[in-house]
C-alpha cells in the first residue's frame, strides 16, 4: 500500500500536492503546521475544506516554538506586515530575494518535513509529499532539487521504515501549477496564497489581499496558465 502524507500549507502549491496525491497514492494524510503566522486561520478553514472535499483526514499542530522563534528573527509572516510588490519588481531578483528573506521562517521546511518523517515512520514508511516549485526555488534555498535531495539523505539514517521526500512540482513554475490544477480539476478558488488575507466570502472562499508577493505570484501564474483566475482579491493584483 502507498501512503503520503501531504504537508498543506492551504496554497495553490499544497492543494495541486493534495490533488495529485489523492489520485496516485492508497492512503492519504494532509498535515497543516501552526506557527502563529499571519494566515493561520485561512489556512485552517482551507485545510478542513479540502479535507471534506476529497475525504483525507487532516492533522493539524501547533509549534508554539517555531512561533517564539520567527518573532525572534523579525520575521512579517508572524505578527508583521509583509511588502507590497508588483509583479514587475519581482522580475528584480535582488528585489524578489530581499523580499524572500522579509518572510523566511527559521529552519521552516526543516521542522515541517522532520514532523511529517515522524509521522510515517510511527506508521510504518511512506513519502512526504511537498509543494516545493522552480518558481519559489530561486529565492528559497528549501525548495530546491538540492534540498530534497540532502533531506531524502537525512531521512535514511534518521527513521527505521523508508520515509522520503517527493516534489511533484520541483520543475514547474506557477504557470505550469495552475495548468496542473485545471487538469486535476481542483477547487483552487478555495485556497489561500496569501500572506495577509481579508477574510472569507459567504461561499467559504478566501479573500486575497491582491498586494503581497505570494497573491502577485499567483494571480500571475493563473492568468499566464490557465487564462482565468476565480481567487476572490480585495484589491486586483498588478502583473
């Protein structure tokens, strides 16, 4: 039997991870981590809606430590408020990597794919699939083939059954997760990417601030893949 355990984080990503999984593994297992980050209650409301929807049982855990820690580190994700940019100043890598370290969470993939490896190795082995992209890969070191690769290392001397980690999306750009999702036909108007949401409609669907870098990235990456974008944005994202 095939078991994932799905790392949701309640984002395109996530959700294209969650999708993918349901439709090439036996048994599946979403896990959301707390941290105390700005969207923790959209991501929440978006992990039991997903998990309803196509019928996985949800974990979710709070780390009151990672929380304690990102404050220490200044980060805007944890009681901050993170940049407002522009799809083109996201062209500026140097921008786009500032930008990054603005919301980096200490040690955050790390943490979260070691609880995952925890996990399945109490249940006897499987794969921790992970939302890792080419597009976040350039400004974030933990979501790179490296990354996987030395963590998948890690994980042979650090569990008894054979746990691993798997990046569906290692290659793909949000263009190409958005194309992912329409052939997957998934729910995506039901995620939250961003890092400062506004809320919910009546319908349950998050209302996206439009301003962040993660609501620029996918507004973009939707309209460029797909040619629609049904995320419901306080303000229209410029790209």
């Amino acid at each position: 039997m095939k078991r994932a355990v799905v790392l949701f984080s309640g984002g395109l990503d996530s959700t294209a991870c969650l999708y993918w999984a349901k439709k090439n593994y036996d048994e599946v297992i979403m896990l959301t981590i707390n941290y105390g980050s700005n969207e923790e209650k959209a991501t929440n409301k978006v992990a039991e809606f997903f998990s309803k929807e196509l019928n996985v049982p949800l974990k979710i855990i709070k780390l009151d430590f990672l929380e304690e820690f990102s404050k220490l580190r200044g980060t805007t994700l944890v009681g901050g408020e993170t940049p407002k940019v522009t799809a083109k100043e996201l062209e500026n890598l140097e921008y786009a990597q500032e930008t990054a370290k603005s919301v980096w969470v200490p040690a955050r993939n790390v943490v979260l794919i070691s609880i995952a490896a925890s996990l399945l190795d109490a249940l006897g082995g499987g794969e921790i699939i992970v939302g890792f992209n080419a597009e976040e890969g350039v400004t974030f070191p933990d979501n790179t083939p490296e990354f996987v690769e030395k963590m998948n290392e890690m994980l042979k001397y650090g569990t008894l059954s054979d746990v691993k980690v798997v990046a569906p999306l290692i290659n793909l750009d949000k263009k190409g997760i958005a194309k992912l999702l329409k052939e997957l036909n998934a729910k995506y108007e039901y995620s939250n990417s961003c890092y400062m949401p506004k809320g919910f409609t009546e319908d349950g669907k998050p209302i996206h601030c439009g301003e962040c870098e993660s609501c620029v990235r996918r507004h973009r990456g939707l309209i460029e893949g797909i040619g629609e974008d049904k995320t419901v944005y306080a303000i229209e994202p410029k790209i």
